[in-house]
C-alpha cells in the first residue's frame, strides 16, 4: 500500500536500508527519516543526500500532525523505550485514514534470525538476556500495541524472509560492531569467551554458503 504521490515516513531508519525502498518507490522529495543514533543518521545522509533524515527518537517525532500518508518501523518497535508511545506518535504524524505499519523479528519461537546466536550464547552462558521477551516479539503482540496506540481496523500477519551467506564471518561480522541486544554481548565478552562463542556458532551452520531463513511478524493500522 505504499506508491506514488504518498508521503511516506520511514522510523529507525538505521543506515537507510528500507529508506533506499521508498526512494525506490516514491522518489527522494517524498520520503523522510528518523533514527536516534547519530552515526545511523549520517549513513543514511550519507546514502539518501537528497531524503530528510534527521535524529529523533519514535516517540518525540520532529514533525507536524498529518503530514504523511504512511509511517513506516522496520525491526525497530522492539527497541522503542515506549512502543505504545512511538505507534502513537507515527499515528500522530499520519493524516486521518493515513497507514502505520510495522514488523519485528518473531525471537519467541526459535524461528528469529538471530535464534542460532541466542542458542549458542546460552550454551555459554545460561542466565543470558536474549531478546525473546522484548516488545512484540511474541504472537499477537504487535497488534496488541497497535490498538493500544489508538490505531483502527488493524491487521497482522507473518513476513518469512530467507538471506544467504557466502560465509560464515558474513554472518558473524556484524555482531562484533556492537549494535542491538546481540552486539553489546558480544563486546561485552573477553577475547577468550568471544572466540569461544564464535566457534559455537560457527557449528550451528553448514559449510558456507547457506542460507538463513527467518519470521517477522508484521502489523498495520489505519489512523
């Protein structure tokens, strides 16, 4: 439901993966992002000069009510420090009948992408925080908070979504950048421990290159 002459807002843009989308779509004079990492912003600067990115969190959004069509979270209401709030605040921003939509990563089944991680870093250490019990990630819930947030007729469904690897450091790499639940753990271990993790991962997996397969759960509401 997102295509020409809409004006669409894209929240937690982080580098401008889903951003680069709607340029795609809609072109760069239609488009807007936030995100509230510095760094993530001036990525997606960086890639999209000509999109207005700016930092904000999702729930102090920098702009007036109704001046979009449609708000867009991409894997990004499971680290809102408020979800209800930043569904709230991209309804506020979306004009009367306008869309929010949004999707996490279902964590609570075993069917995340990061589930091999989880698995390997709880055979390390037991008492690990993963992210299963962050917002959304269980059935239902994302809807739940969208009708919390005020949003009508809303609707949900499953996204399966299947990336391959051409090797395993492919995969492992971006875990040792220190971003999300997963990367802070990472960082967190010592040299030993992390390579211990590594390896642990490492046989979670065949021989390169193989894919990795993933459900998100997925959301929408009318404003």
């Amino acid at each position: 439901m997102v295509g020409a002459g809409q004006r669409v807002l894209d929240v937690g843009c982080g580098p401008g993966a889903l951003t680069a989308e709607l340029v795609r779509r809609l072109g760069s004079a239609a488009v807007s992002a936030v995100d509230p990492s510095e760094s993530f912003v001036t990525a997606a600067q960086e890639r999209h000069p000509e999109v207005d990115v700016r930092r904000a969190a999702a729930e102090q959004l920098p702009f007036e009510g109704g001046m979009f069509d449609v708000a867009l979270a991409q894997l990004v209401v499971h680290f809102m420090a408020d979800p209800v709030a930043g569904l709230a605040e991209m309804g506020r921003v979306t004009r009367r009948d306008g869309l929010v939509a949004a999707c996490v990563w279902d964590h609570e089944t075993g069917t995340g992408p990061l589930c091999p991680f989880w698995e390997a870093a709880h055979q390390l250490d037991p008492d690990v925080h993963d992210e299963s019990t962050l917002a959304g990630a269980r059935e239902g819930h994302l809807g739940e908070l969208f009708h919390d947030a005020g949003m009508r007729e809303v609707e949900e469904r499953t996204v399966a979504v299947s990336v391959e690897h051409a090797s395993f450091d492919e995969w492992w790499d971006p875990f040792t950048l220190g971003v999300g639940p997963a990367g802070r753990y990472v960082l967190g271990l010592d040299v030993d421990r992390r390579a211990e993790l590594r390896q642990r991962c490492r046989k979670a997996f065949p021989p390169a290159p193989f894919v990795v397969s993933a459900r998100a759960w997925a959301a929408r509401g009318v404003v």
